[in-house]
C-alpha cells in the first residue's frame, strides 16, 4: 500500500476544488444517459401529503396530473414516435385523453435532428417537443369550463438526442425577446420559443385570447414540464406578454433548473405568484445547498421562482450521506489510500443516485 504523502486538511481542501466540478460534469452526463438505479419513485413530501389530505384536494389532483404527464407519459409518447411504434403511440394518446378527459390532442415536435447539427445556420435553435391538450365540458351552474393542459418534455436520456443535450447546457444568458431587460437561459428559451412560435400554439393562444373574458366561461390553463421541460415558465411568461392573463395560468414544474435572473420575477410578478415547484431532495439539477450545479447557476446569476413544494431524500441518499461522513471521520483519524479510494466510489454512488432521484423521483 502506498503511503498518501499529504495531509487529511490539504487532501479535502483538494476535494473541495476537484469533486464539484468533476460532478457538475458527471452530472450533466449522467442525465443525458440511460440511468439503471432501482429507486423509491414516490414523491414523499409532508407538504404534498397536506394538499392531499384536504376535504376536497383539487390541488393534489392537478399536480398528480400534472407530473403523469410531465414524467412519464409525455417521454413514452417522444419515444414511440422516435421508434415509430403506432401501436405504443395510440396507447399513449388514449392515457392522456382519459387523464383530462382530452378532445383534441396536438403535438409540437421542433427539435433538431442529428443531421441538423452539421448544418451551419445562424438563426438555428434547438426546438422544443410538448403537447398541447384541450378540453371542454359544461359545468352544473350551467357556464362552460375549458381546460388547456401544455406539457413540455425533458430531457430525453439517451446520448442519442442531441437537440436536448445542447439545449440544456446552452446556458449562457440572454433576453427573453427582443429589448427586453430581463436574461434568462437560452436553451431553455430556445426549447420554448420554438413550440410557442409553431403553428398549433399560436391557435391555442388565439383561442384562449377570444375565451378568457367571456362572461359566461371558466378558463384554466396548466403549463407543466420536468427537467428541460422547466421551460414551461418561460413560455408562460411569452402567452403573458401576447396578452394572456396570468390569473388564468397555473405553472407546476419538477426538479427544473433555474431558468432566469431575478430581473424575470420583477418583470412577471403576478406569474411568479402562479408558479409551484416540485423539487426532491438530493436531485442533481435543482438550485440546492449542496448541489455540484449550484456554483454554476450562482455564476450566470440564475435562481428559482415560485412555490417550493419540497420532497424528501431517497432512503438510500441518505444511507450513502451517512456512510461519507462516516468515512470522512476515519479519513481525519488516520488517512490511508483504501479511504481515498473507497471516498471516491462513494461520492460517485451518491451522483449516481441524485441523477436517478432527478430521472425517476417524480413519478406519480
């Protein structure tokens, strides 16, 4: 065994610089693969219980809803469509009828393909994929109740989607639009802009315009997404600035990264006020403490907006946190290189499980 030459203060000094960056990376390349970790899928939350355990939880309901969609159904629907599986495809467009009682269904895919990519355009923006839901029904006091559900897909995990990939670490900050002051993070903005440009929003968006002050009719309109599919805030933030109003809106996004500086909260304050996240503790992307992401959002001076709705760590997160500190412990006591090596697999045990809390955790 070789003797470490170094001290246990300098040795962690040299993990602090090292490890954060080296997860960031990891991280990031984690997501964008297939993960294989068995998890605990159920969002355990004291303040998801409390919502659900209301006489009548139409808030639980909708967020249930909500993360079905923005979770799972919508990446088996991309992936049937990408396989070309019909048979998957119908199977998938009947849960979503069934799920909000849908009448019309219509589907946004803009992203790049491969070949896209060695294409040298300047306008070029990495499109988006979401579904845009409608549905209609006649409530007992008699006044029309009409329901749009948009739903942006993530992140699809698999290194065979570059659209995705390069939409999420496009990171840099830019304007929301055209003079505007308020930066926000391009990719995301890119994903958005491009189904909120797309022929099917702009009639959704024309048909909420004509209904929303209609006496006699109740609007709602839900903008959800997991991960990528944070950019749900901004494109709510664009039917805001066409004139929707953002009383109408409710915006429920999980484990999102921040997608905007604090500059888009004073801008929006009244959508802000309609924004709910859904974060678990632990994911590997949300603005959190002890997050290898975090000295990176605080760079581009990116930070979350809304209502948290917090869920508690994975069994085995917690496990794995407790055996580091138990390990840093021995490694103070008598450092050897068996501990350096066992702290290694260890700290990449614990990304390997907040990249599968951030892939699987928000399943309902």
């Amino acid at each position: 065994m070789l003797e470490i030459q170094v001290t246990i203060t300098n040795w962690l000094k040299q993990a602090a610089v090292i490890l954060p960056t080296g997860a960031a990376v990891w991280g990031l390349l984690g997501v964008f693969s297939v993960v294989n970790a068995q998890i605990d899928v159920k969002l355990r939350s004291e303040q998801f219980e409390q919502l659900c355990s209301q006489p009548i939880p139409t808030e639980c309901k909708d967020i249930g809803k909500a993360a079905h969609i923005a979770t799972e159904l919508i990446y088996e629907l991309f992936e049937a469509e990408r396989v070309r599986d019909e048979n998957k495809r119908s199977d998938v467009i009947n849960q979503i009828t069934q799920l909000y009682k849908a009448e019309q269904i219509d589907i946004v895919n803009k992203r790049l393909k491969l070949s896209d990519f060695f294409k040298i355009e300047d306008d070029k923006i990495f499109g988006g994929y979401a579904v845009l839901i409608r549905s209609r029904k006649i409530q007992k006091n008699k006044r029309l109740k009409v329901s749009y559900i948009v739903a942006f897909k993530g992140v699809y995990n698999s290194l065979e989607d570059p659209n995705d990939i390069a939409a999420s670490i496009s990171g840099l900050p830019a304007n929301l639009h055209k003079n505007a002051g308020v930066l926000i993070h391009e990719g995301f903005s890119h994903y958005a802009g491009s189904v909120f440009n797309d022929s099917k929003s702009r009639e959704l968006l024309a048909e909420i315009l004509n209904l929303q002050n209609q006496e006699n009719t109740d609007l709602e309109i839900l903008i959800t997404g997991h991960s990528l599919g944070g950019s749900a805030i901004l494109y709510a933030a664009m039917l805001t600035d066409a004139g929707v109003l953002p009383s109408k809106m409710n915006v429920v996004v999980f484990g999102s990264s921040p997608v905007a500086q604090q500059s888009f909260a004073r801008e929006y304050r009244e959508l802000i006020t309609k924004i709910t996240r859904v974060e678990n503790e632990g994911d590997m992307l949300i603005y959190e403490e002890d997050s290898p992401m975090k000295p990176i959002y605080d760079s581009l001076g990116y930070v979350p907006f809304g209502r948290l709705i917090k869920a508690r760590a994975t069994e085995k997160l917690i496990r794995l946190n407790r055996q580091k500190i138990d390990l840093e412990k021995k490694i103070q006591n008598s450092p050897t290189q068996d501990m350096l090596i066992a702290y290694l697999n260890l700290t990449q045990q614990i990304l390997e499980e907040r990249v599968a809390i951030h892939v699987y955790s928000y399943r309902y």
